[in-house]
C-alpha cells in the first residue's frame, strides 16, 4: 500500500465536497430545489463515506508499514545470526558439511574446503568431493541415531579422520557429517609403540647375556680362572650398556618434558669442554682433536643440553674414526650459530643417511662395537628442534662426515660483566 493508495484515498471525499457545494450553488442561483437537495445529500452522504474509507486507509496503511519494518528487522537478525554461525563454523579446526538426503553436499565449512581442496563442493556429491565410497556409504547408511567412524582417505593425501555423521533433527532430511583429522594423533602413538617396543627389545638383549653367564659360572663346577674372568668381564660390559641406555634415555626424556630453560651462553668453552671429555680417546687412537672458533660466540639455549649435543657428535666422530682429525667448528652466519663437527672416519652408506636421526638406529651393529644405544644422534635432534635450530649431514664412506648444526642466536649478547 504506497503512496498512490494515499492519493486514490482523497478522490472520495473530494467528489463528494464538489457534488454538495455544486448542489448549494445550484441552490442559490435559484435552480429547482428538490433535485439541488437530493444532490446535496448524495454529495454529504459521498463525502462521509470518503472521509471514513480514507481513516480506513490510513489505518491499514500504517498497518502495513508497522509490518514491513518488523520484517525488515527480522530478516537483519537471521542476516546477524547466518554471519556469526558462518564465521563460528569457518573458524572450527574440524571439517564440516550439510548434505541433503541424496549425498549432495549444500553447505561445506573453510576447513572441509582445504581438506579436500575441492573449491565450490556446493551442489557436488560428497563422493566427488571426498573420493570416498567410505564416507558415502557412511552418510548413506544414517537413519535416526547418529554414526561415528573412523575413515582412511586416500585423497589428497593419504589421512586417517574420525567421522560423525547426524540428521539435522525436526523432521528434516538433511545430513550433517564432521571430520576431524587425526593423522598426527595416531602417528605419534605408532611412535610411541615402536619405542617401547625398542627399549624392551635393546634392554632384552643385555640382560639374556648377563643371565646365561651368571648362569653358567653358577653350575661351572671347572675351577678355571680365566673362563670365569671373562664371562665377568662380559657381565660388566653388558651392565655398563644396561646403564648407557637408562642414562640416554633419561637424558632423551628430559629433553622432551617441561619448558626449554634458555640463558644466554658461550657456545665456545662448551665446546672446548666436549672437546676435553674425549681427549684421551682421541689420543689413545692417534686422532687429531681440532677447534676452530671466534673467542666467543654467545647464543640463547640450554647450556646443559647444547653441552650434551656436543659430547654426542664428538663421541659418534671419534669412534666412527680410526686415524685423522676431529675439526670441531663455531661460526656466526646472519642471525644463526653455525657448528661443524668433521671427521675423516668410515663415514655412512647413503641408504642409511635419512635414518640414522632416530631412536635406536644404527647403521651396523658389527662395526658400532663396543655397540652404542643408537640414541645419540636422535638426542641432538631433539635437543636442537627444540631450540628452532636444524641438523643436517653429510657423508661419504671410508672418507668421512660432516653433521652440522644451526642455532638462532636469539637476543643473545655477552652477558653483562661485573659492575665496575
Ligand atoms: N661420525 C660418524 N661416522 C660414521 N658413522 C656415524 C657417525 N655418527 C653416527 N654414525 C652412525 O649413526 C648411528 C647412530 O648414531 P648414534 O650416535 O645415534 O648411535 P650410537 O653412536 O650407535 O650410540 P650412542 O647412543 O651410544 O651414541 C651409529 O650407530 C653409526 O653407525
Ligand atoms: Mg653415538
């Protein structure tokens, strides 16, 4: 009803006004009086009802506005309340889609879009957008309950995902499904796992060892001496290596819990003193111990932990090394700590290269004698991750190899000396 209606409204009472001031006019020019009278009714009468339809118009007029705004109103508040649950669902770290009963998919959150890097999946099948029969057959197969799953998905990559999947309720047909991605969950507990699994087998072996010889010098009833003394000896060596691996795994464990305590520090005397643990073995070997650095190099980290990294490259450098020198480097290179250990040893096969950084790796046990744990290397990893710093290698067999380490420096400066 606008403003047309308004206009049309007034035209009733007008030609009623006209008709009665024509019939008073006629009146008073003197023509007949019953017709001018029946005319001045029939005008007074029209006016009247004009007057009352245009009160009737207005009325339904203002009716009508009153209405339109609350409509206006409403229609602003689902507009608010579609926003704030698009940016909810769009925010969410899970994969969310709406599907009518056929499997077409009428809504999908930012998070199901990059999931399956499908652009515009609206009005696509959720088959080809997930590529999954699985997840079809899932949706397909709702009745009244809910459905939980857990799905592998091939595409884009290879993913292992709970799924959920639910009728939106109040009679309607329409699915709902949720996809959390749990890849990295189950990954880490497959870890988990090998590494007990490791520790169990690593600690078997010593222990069988030690068992048998005690064994066998019990029931021994031969009084000889130097049987006795070397199955002794190979006790203690098999309980020193029962001690290398509590101690590593301590030390690895350490790393892994609570928060990193950084200070500023001196990678350079940590250095020398690493340098130092394996000065006698060294020399023992006829091996050359080698450091090149500034007179100070000083970086925010874990003193304890860098020291420990140190001693593990060190060590690995001068048992994998039967004559030549051990170079140990320091540099600064932009905004990182650069440190080289280099040795002239066996070096490693490149097969076993992108392996040997994990727990109880090592690359042949017959020429590791006495055997380490094989968690050396899977420490210094650790340990530098840990500080946002890197560790690479490179090797080439009976020449040699190269693990090289990249530490931010952070804000690091020399420490304030003492006040004058
Ligand atoms: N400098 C090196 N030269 C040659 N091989 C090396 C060197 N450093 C490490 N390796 C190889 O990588 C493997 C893993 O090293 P890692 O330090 O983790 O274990 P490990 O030395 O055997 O035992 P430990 O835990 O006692 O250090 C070693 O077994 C060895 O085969
Ligand atoms: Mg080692």
């Amino acid at each position: 009803m606008g403003r047309r209606a308004e206009t049309w409204g007034w035209t009733l009472p007008a030609l009623g006004a006209g008709l009665f001031a024509v019939a008073i006019l006629a009146a008073l020019l003197g023509a007949e009086l019953w017709p001018a009278v029946v005319a001045g009714v029939a005008g007074l009468g029209v006016l009247l009802l004009g007057l009352a339809n245009q009160r009737i118009l207005t009325h339904l007029h203002g009716e009508v506005e009153t209405a339109r705004s609350e409509s206006a109103l409403a229609e602003e508040r689902l507009a608010q309340q579609r926003t704030a649950v698009d940016s909810f669902s769009n925010g969410l770290d899970v994969a969310i889609f709406l599907c009518d009963e056929r499997g077409l998919v009428l809504y999908a959150n930012r998070k199901a879009i990059e999931m399956f890097r499908f652009e515009d999946p609206v009005g696509r099948a959720i088959l080809a957008v997930s590529l999954s029969h699985d997840l079809e057959k899932l949706v397909g197969s709702i009745l009244e309950e809910p459905i939980d799953g857990e799905l592998a998905f091939s595409y884009p990559e290879e993913r292992i995902a709970r799924v959920r999947a639910w009728r939106e309720g109040g009679g309607s047909e329409r699915i709902f499904v949720s996809i959390v991605d749990i890849t990295e969950l189950r990954r880490l507990e497959r870890v988990r796992q090998d590494f007990v699994a490791n520790v169990s087998h690593e600690v078997r072996t010593p222990m069988t060892t030690i068992r048998a010889m005690a064994e066998t010098l019990q029931d021994d009833d031969t009084d000889d001496p130097e049987l006795r003394q070397r199955y002794l000896e190979r006790i203690i060596t098999e309980v020193d290596r029962l001690t290398l691996i509590s101690q590593d795994l301590l030390i690895l464990s350490a790393a892994e819990s609570g928060v990193l305590r950084k200070n500023t520090c001196d990678l350079v005397p940590i250095a020398r003193n690493a340098l130092a643990l394996v000065d006698e073995a060294a020399r023992t070997k006829g091996l050359n111990l080698v450091l090149e650095a500034p007179d100070s190099l000083f970086a925010e980290a874990n003193g304890a932990q860098i020291g420990q990294v140190f001693v593990n490259l060190i060590e690995n450098a001068v048992k994998y090394t039967a004559e030549g020198t051990v170079t140990m480097r320091l540099r600064s290179e932009g905004p990182n700590a650069i440190i080289v250990v280099e040795d002239t040893g066996i070096g490693i096969p490149s097969e076993h290269l992108p392996r040997i950084f994990e727990r109880f790796y090592r690359v042949d046990k017959a020429r590791t004698r006495p055997g380490g744990t094989g968690l050396g290397l899977s420490i210094v990893r650790h340990i530098i991750e840990s500080h946002g710093g890197t560790v690479s290698v490179e090797s080439a067999l009976n020449r040699g190899s190269v693990f090289s380490l990249s530490l931010p420096l952070g804000e690091a400066g020399p420490p304030p000396g003492p006040s004058a």
